[in-house]
C-alpha cells in the first residue's frame, strides 16, 4: 500500500471575490521510502501541493489518503498528531529561534509529543549528530552559517522519527557548496535510513538528488517520471 494516495486533488482559493485554482485534479501515488522532486516554475502549484500533502491545508476537492487513511476521516487532534509524529518539515527560511541553542531548537516538535521530559535531551543530540553538528550542539542559532542553520532545520524535523520529510526549497536561500551539503544529507537520510522525501525545488541540480520527479504546470501533473541520471552520495554539487 502507498504511503501517499491523492486521487482527483483541488485546491481553490478564493480572496475578494477572486477564485484560484492552484491545483486541479492532482493523482498520484508515492510509496514508503522514495525520493520525490515536485518541480514546477513559480505559480505552478507546487508548495500548494507540499502543504496539502502535510495537512498544513486542506484540499478543496478528491480524496488525499496518508497511511491508509482519508484525510476527511482525521479528527483535527489526529491531524495535529500526524504532523507532529509522522511528518518533518523543512523551509527555505529555517525558522530557528535565533537566541536558542541548537539543541534547544531541535526539541521543539518535542514539547507538542507524548514522549517524556527525560528523554528530549538524548534524542535532540542524537538528532544534531546524524546532521554532523554535534560540535555545535551548544551554540546559539544566531551564531551559525546558513548551511549550519538548515542542518539544525533537519535535525528538528528529525527528532521524532517521522514517516516522511517535506523539504520546501531547502537550498533556496544557500549557496551552492552549503546547497551540495544538505541535500548529501537529505540523500543519506533517503538511502541508508530509509526516510520518505519530498522535496519541492525550481532547480534541476537540486532534484537530480532524487528518484523520481513530478512536474507541475499550472496546478496539473504534465510529467511523473523516475530520474534517470541522478546524483550519486559523494558527487560533487552541480552548479
């Protein structure tokens, strides 16, 4: 059974009067464990469909199954629960708290989880050690590189072991050596560890990290196909 099932999906929105379609009768399928590129130019509806994927909205119309169950069938505590168990989640923009340390910042999905107090600190420094900043465990987030601070980003997303990392333009606001480190990491949490990626991207270096891409054009699947000449762990970050 898939891990994600989306059959017929719309998104509308509507402001003043104005109605949007952002997506129009999405289908498809994505299974534990793949590596997924949702690629589109601006507009295409892309991070609409990350956010519908992550119940950070909801769709207008079809059916979006998650882990064998409909959507329409999660209570409002359910979903609060998914997205904070199940679900990772990665922005462009980190969203650290910038006076808090790296550990600190790594335990926040912790405070919303049924896990006990005594247990944060093992997991968060288990968490900042599978990104390679064990070193910097200590130090205010404020006082890191921009590949440092999305490294924490993962770590956060990582704490609670989900099923699943979204990762929306993580590379976006790096250059292009801090670009190349985080998506090794992303490939690494993908190949040895088994994690379900979706990465939204505009850049086709950045997607050549996953297996199969699906490409938007104006909130409509135009292609969904496996990527044939992916980047290997170890190569070098294509500009």
């Amino acid at each position: 059974m898939a891990l994600i099932e989306v059959s017929g999906v719309t998104k509308v929105y509507e402001s003043e009067g104005v109605v949007t379609a952002a997506l129009r009768g999405v289908s498809c399928n994505i299974d534990a464990g793949e590596f997924v590129a949702i690629m589109g130019p601006s507009g295409s509806g892309k991070s609409t469909m990350l956010h519908v994927l992550g119940f950070l909205e909801r769709h207008t119309e079809g059916t979006y199954t998650f882990d064998g169950k409909k959507y329409d069938d999660y209570s409002a505590v359910d979903i609060a629960h998914v997205r904070n168990k199940k679900m990772g989640f990665i922005f462009q923009t980190f969203n650290l708290l910038p006076r808090q340390s790296v550990l600190e910042n790594v335990k926040l999905p912790l405070l919303y989880s049924d896990v006990p107090e005594r247990e944060w600190d093992a997991l968060a420094r288990k968490a900042v050690e599978r990104v390679g900043l064990s070193h910097r465990a200590d130090f205010s987030a404020v006082r890191l590189s921009g590949g440092e601070k999305q490294r924490v980003a993962i770590a956060r997303a990582l704490v609670n072991n989900p099923s699943v990392i979204f990762a929306d333009e993580p590379t976006g606001n790096l250059d292009s050596k801090s670009g190349g480190v985080i998506m090794e990491t992303l490939h690494e949490l993908n190949e040895r560890e088994g994690h379900t990626i979706i990465l939204v991207t505009h850049e086709t270096y950045t997607s050549e990290y996953a297996r199969r891409m699906i490409r938007l054009k104006d909130g409509i699947i135009e292609l969904d196909s496996p990527i044939k000449n992916r980047i290997r762990s170890g190569e070098e970050f294509r500009k």
